[in-house]
C-alpha cells in the first residue's frame, strides 16, 4: 500500500451502505464518504490546486473528515482547524500557510484570508450531476503520487508561542496504522468513541482504525466532558466498545465517582496517552472493567502518533507510574544524554525516536526542523535521522520504559535538580487527592500545586511535608473542583497560570 486512500476504497467496496463516522447531527456511510471525497477532489483540481496545502476550517463533524480524503484525493495536503481554535492560533497558521484554497461549513467566518479561494463543503457534495466527479483527473493525480508527498499539516504548540506545523506523508501514516491497529486490537466490529479534537493526530487512531476495517466511530460531543454520567449514558447508548482517549478525560469520569451511578457496560478496550494515568484513578478502571484492556500509548505528533505501547496487567506494579512499554515493531527508541550517548540501564536519558513513521520536518521551519529531526550519534557511515522528543525516560528492571517528565518540566530549584512529575506522581498517592500538576515559576523560584480531590489543602501539605523533602515542599497549593482541560483534553498549565 502506498496512498492512504486504499483504506477508504476498499471499505467503501466492502461495506458501502455501512455509516463510518456520525457526528450530533449527521453521519456519512462509507459508500458516501467515498463519493464525496472524490466530488471535492475534482472540484480542487478544477479551482486549480495541486500539492500545496488546502485549510479544512470546519466544526467537528464527519463533513470535516470527509473533507480531509478529498484534500488527499486531488493530491494536496491538508490542514485542519476546528471552529473552535482560538482566534490568535488560527490567525498564526494562517500566516504561517499563505493557502490559497479554503474548504469551510461557513462562508462568513472571519477567520477565512480575503484572498483565498472559498469551497462551502455543502455546495460542493450537493453537486451530483455527470461532471461533478472527474475521475480522469483524480487518476492522473494518483499516478503521479508517491508514499512520500505530504496528507496533512497538524499544527503543535512552539515554544516561542508560534505554532509549528508538523508534515506528514502516506508512509508515514501507513506504518502508524498497520502498527497501532495490532496493538489495540481494532476490527470490523469496533465501535469506536472519538474523544478528540479533529485538528490533531490523535484522531488518527479512530479515522483509521474506521476505514481500514470497515469499522463505525461515534464522535463524542465535546460539552459531554463536562458531564459524566451523561458522557458514559453516551457511550452505552451507541455501545462503544474502544475508546483511545487522553488520561484526563478518563480520569475526569473516574475522580467524580461517577461509577457509582453508571458504568459503560460495552467498552472492552481502553487506550490512553498524553499524560501520566495516575495509579489510584487506573485502580477505579480496572476494578469497574474487569475484562477490559488498559493500553498505554506513548508518541509525540512528529512520530505520527503514538510509538510505544503497554498493556496493564495484574503483574504492572500499582504504585508506580504505568510504563510506556516497548516500541511499535519497526520504532527504535534510543536514551541519550546531552553528549549523544546511550545513558546505562536504569539511568535517565531524552527519549530519542527513530523509524518510517517520522514525520519529514516541520513546515516552511527547517531551522527548527533541524534541531529536532537530527543525525544519529551512534551512527556516522550514513544518514540516519531520528527526532529528539524533549521527553525523559527511563528503562525499568523488566526491560520496560518509564516516562520521567519532560524536559522542560526539569528544574533547578533551590540548588537541586527537580522532576515536577515526581512530585506530581507522590501527591497522587495520598488519599483523598484524585488529579495533581505542579507548575515551576523560574522568576519568582517557586513551586505551586493545582489537585482536586476531598483532602484538606492544610493536610495535604502536613503529609508532604512527610513524603517530599523540604526543596520540594510546593510554595503555593491550591484546591480545584476540576482541573481545566485544552480543547484537545490535556490539562491546560497555561489556564492554571492565569489562576496564579
């Protein structure tokens, strides 16, 4: 396979009166899907583009992923943004594109450059007349396709407050699913519940999973997560029976004890990433959904998604973090200190990815590309990129690996060397305390603590002071009802520093 499009067609030919995704409103069949995607090619090769990317500024619907293989299909590369995004961001990327094509639900969104071309997604599939799919047009564009040219920009957070946009190709996309469906078991009969936002990778996981095996995913409503029991009465009533969903989301249902008033009586695979699960709220899972498997998923957006993989079982130690595991087949994972060495077993190192499903860089930004996608140290007789994730990690005695922090989560206070996670981990033992992050003021040399739970914020801190040494005592502790989440369900530090 070397053009993601086979996973469509040959599910469309399968299943063609099956729905594939459904959304609040609507729902699109695969048969459907296949025939709309190829109206929008047509009519993007008719406006007259090719290779270059084409924004999809839509609301979170089944349209949005329709408009994603149409994109594909006349040979260009997409780029999603949610209506949602935040006016700033959106006003970035679009600096950063220069697109001159556009394909929206909403002529009239402010966000829509004055010079670029406007396809109203409903005008262009309510064309069913002889012309509106031009499949000598579409074939020569797949002809002249290969594995490597780019499907889509996902756009991640930079450090300088600019957005990177992240490209990634057919092969890379192909070797991920091939990989992760294995993994989390995912077949005709999976029903999948999409917890995430349409204009990050994680979404992969569902869209894929979906058309390679003519399987369904329900989008979940995104106010749902902000209601439990009327998010898990969701899941039952389309009997979601797989959700790959990030730790606070699951974490969000379990801390409000909402299993006492509901359970999801379907689901049988769980798979969750983005964050450290904490080990009392896994507990919960576990003990609600005994047959159920808990797979820990481990990737940065530049790996295409996820690279590691874990299965929990009786054997994973319960007061420890769950580990990342071991690499997806055809992945290495290094461990380098600064130096470009290996660091020994056991010992801590920057999580170093290699393999197919590298993304080629990020776009229009090889200054930044070049820091991150690197030449490996420990090969110098050809080239041999791998991406350095700014994430630490560690192997444990059973040959597994642990998730340490990130890099920027590493700080120097009062002269020791500090993991923030480490001091999140231990606070997520003590009862009564259901979710924790801690933020480091470099300025003003001080730790503050964000957790809900029912303990006392006065003894919490009495029984830190008996856990945690006296440097990483947190100066500031405050109680939440609930942890605030970005649009993509990670928890938002930057809504927490405005609470500083």
């Amino acid at each position: 396979m070397i053009n993601v499009l086979e996973y469509l067609e040959n599910s469309a030919a399968k299943y063609p009166d099956k729905v594939a995704f459904t959304g609040t409103d609507t729902s699109v069949t695969f048969g459907q899907m296949l025939v709309n995607s190829r109206i929008i090619g047509s009519r993007l090769i008719e406006a007259g583009a090719n290779k270059e990317p084409v924004v999809i500024l839509m609301h979170r619907s089944p349209e949005m992923i329709v408009s994603f293989f149409g994109v594909i299909a006349a040979g260009c590369y997409y780029v999603p943004i949610d209506e949602q995004m935040p006016a700033h961001r959106t006003e970035l990327i679009m600096d950063q594109l220069h697109a001159r094509y556009v394909i929206t639900d909403d002529v009239n969104n402010p966000a829509i450059p004055e010079d670029a071309t406007v396809l109203c997604y409903n005008d262009i599939v309510s064309n069913t007349g002889e012309n509106a799919i031009c499949l000598d047009a579409l074939a020569t564009r797949r002809a002249h396709a290969i594995d490597k040219d780019p499907i889509y920009i996902v756009f991640t957070s930079g450090s300088t407050g600019v957005p990177k946009g992240v490209v990634t190709n057919h092969r890379c996309v192909i070797d991920y699913v091939e990989q992760l469906t294995k993994i989390i078991g995912a077949g005709h009969d999976s029903v999948f519940g999409m917890q995430s936002p349409l204009y990050v990778d994680a979404c992969l996981k569902e869209i894929y999973s979906t058309l390679k095996f003519g399987a369904t995913t329900h989008i979940v409503p995104t106010v749902l997560f902000t209601q439990p029991v009327k998010l898990v009465e969701f899941l039952n009533e389309h009997q979601v029976n797989t959700v790959c969903w990030v730790v606070p989301a699951l974490t969000f249902i379990s801390g409000l004890k909402t299993f006492k008033t509901i359970v999801p009586e379907y689901l049988k695979t769980v798979a969750f990433g983005s964050e450290v699960f904490p080990p009392k709220q896994l507990k919960v899972w576990r003990e609600t959904l005994p047959e159920a498997r808990f797979i820990n998923l481990y990737g940065p957006t530049e790996a295409t998604g996820m690279c590691c993989h874990y299965e929990v079982t009786d054997k994973t130690d319960p007061e420890r973090p769950v580990p990342i595991g071991k690499p997806f087949p055809n992945k290495e994972i290094f461990l380098l200190n600064d130096d470009g060495k290996q660091v020994p077993d056991g010992e801590v190192g920057e999580i170093c990815i290699r393999g197919i499903s590298l993304a080629p860089g990020y776009f229009n930004n090889p200054e930044v590309t070049n820091k991150a996608f690197v030449q490996n140290p420990l090969n110098t007789l050809y080239p041999d990129i791998i991406y350095k994730t700014g994430d630490l990690g560690r192997y444990n005695q059973d040959g597994d690996l642990e998730f340490v922090s990130r890099k920027d989560f590493q700080i120097k206070h009062m002269g020791y060397r500090i993991e923030l996670g480490e001091i999140e981990m231990l606070t997520c033992k003590v009862e009564g305390v259901e979710n924790v992050c801690c933020l480091y003021d470099s300025e003003k040399k001080k730790i503050s603590m964000f957790y809900m739970g029912t303990i006392d914020k006065g003894q919490l801190v009495s029984l830190l002071k008996e856990k945690l040494p006296r440097y990483m005592i947190p100066n500031t502790v405050i109680q939440l009802e609930l942890m605030p989440l970005t649009a993509g369900g990670k928890t938002d530090r930057n809504a927490l520093k405005q609470m500083l």
